[in-house]
C-alpha cells in the first residue's frame, strides 16, 4: 500500500477534520491526554482503526521528532493543477492570490509558508517538480495542518507557468534585494508573489519573467531575511492593502 504519514497533535487532528483518508492511528503508549482525547474520539466516530504502542515501537515508526506522541497513516497528500487554484479564486470571485517558490529545499520553510497562506487567504502554492522539497511528514507537522486546506501544484517549469500565469491576466511580483520597498507597490489585483530558493533567490530566468521585483527594506548587520518570514511579510501586506483597498473588515 502507497502510504505517507502525518506527525504531531494539530496536524492529525486537522486531517480528521478535513476528511483527508486515514488508515490507521498510531498513539504512544501513554499520551491520552489533550488533544489526543479528541482524535481518538473522532476516530472512534469515523471508524477509523488506532492503536497504541509502547515507545520503542512508537519511535521505530516515527519520522520527525516532533510527532508530539500520535501518528496517522495516509494516502499521500494529493497535488492540484495550476488550473485548479485559479479555478478557487474564480469561485470565490476573488482575484488569484497565488504563491510560486521556486527551488525551496528547507522542509521548515515550505511548511511554513503553507501556514501563512493558508492563514491570508491564498488560493494556492506552485512549487517545482525537481531540486525543491515536496509535502513530507516534516513538512506537514511544521504547516500545523495547514497543508490539509492549502491546494499545491507540481509543475516542471517554473518559467513557462510565470508565462501562463501572465497570460490569465496575473501580475508577477518577485522578492528580491534588487527590488524597490515592497509597501511602496500597489500590491492589490490578481498576484503571484515568487519567493526564491534558499541559496540562489528567484533565479535569473524567473526574475527576468517577473513583472516588478520588491524588496523588504532592513537597517541591521543582516541583509537578507530567512524565504518563510519574508513570505509572510510581503504576503500579509498583499492582504492588507487588498482590505483598506476594498474596504473589508477582518473577522
């Protein structure tokens, strides 16, 4: 059986919530308590088989060490097409507020990302096929269960779906040190907001596809910020200026 499996008590417990097939709930030996109470609970009501299992065995199952003593075996978490997530924000009848990372490898910094997209309100995540880290059990527990509501897409070029998303009418703007101070932009309208991989940034054919480059402006020794947090700093100001813009109020 082709499964994956999902680590920590707020990423099963999101994966209960979002339907996502589960075949079988591991808990250590002890841990009932918290949130488990709830996930075993809800499995008992989904009828979905757990078990729990001494620590030796319990570890020799695990694959982070932040599996916060409950483990869940899974269907591997399944891709959408580009298509598809300018498809939700044509639903939603909102403009495409779309993510594209190109050549991210750091695990801690995908799931990160995934959390702060999730959290604004964005459509979707592109990420390449090759040379960039894909959704692992790592990924997943760091997202806190945001990858359950979050649509990625695997494509084999970058460059070419910057093209296409240009053609659907989207504006391209890329993180950059080379760019101009990222609040100084309208970032309102249909976006893709490009975040470079952790050694060699946008890359110099994505940046050249890129409409407008942006930077994060800072006055300390270091001069470049880790790609999860300048993410989210740009990423959070896209939905702020599209709040004041259209005069929407935050639940």
């Amino acid at each position: 059986m082709n499964e994956d499996q999902i680590e920590g008590r707020n990423s099963v417990w999101e994966a209960l919530n979002a339907g996502r097939p589960i075949n079988k709930i591991y808990i250590k030996k002890g841990e009932y308590h918290g949130l488990i109470k709830d996930i075993i609970a809800k499995a008992k009501e989904t009828g979905i088989p757990f078990v729990e299992v001494d620590e030796k065995a319990f570890y020799s199952i695990a694959k982070t060490s932040g599996h916060q003593g409950v483990i869940a075996k899974t269907s591997p978490k399944d891709y959408c097409s580009v298509q598809d997530i300018l498809k939700a924000a044509s639903d939603l009848k909102e403009d495409p507020l779309i993510f594209i990372l190109n050549e991210l490898t750091d695990p801690e910094n995908l799931g990160s990302i995934i959390r702060t997209a999730e959290g604004l309100g964005a459509h979707g995540i592109i990420i390449p096929k090759n040379r960039a880290c894909g959704i692992t059990p790592a990924v997943t527990k760091i997202s806190s269960g945001a990858v359950e509501y979050m649509r990625i897409a695997r494509v084999t070029n970058i460059a070419r779906t910057i093209d296409e998303l240009k053609e659907k009418g989207l504006w391209i703007i890329g993180a950059d040190a080379e760019g101009k101070n990222y609040f100084e932009v309208d970032l309102t309208g249909p976006v893709a907001l490009v975040i470079g991989g952790e050694d060699k940034g946008l890359g110099k054919l994505v940046k050249q596809k890129c409409d407008i480059l942006v930077r994060i402006p800072l006055k300390g020794h270091i001069t470049s910020l880790n790609a999860s947090v300048a993410a989210s700093i740009i990423g959070y100001d896209i939905l702020r200026q599209r709040i004041t813009k259209n005069g929407q109020r935050t639940s």
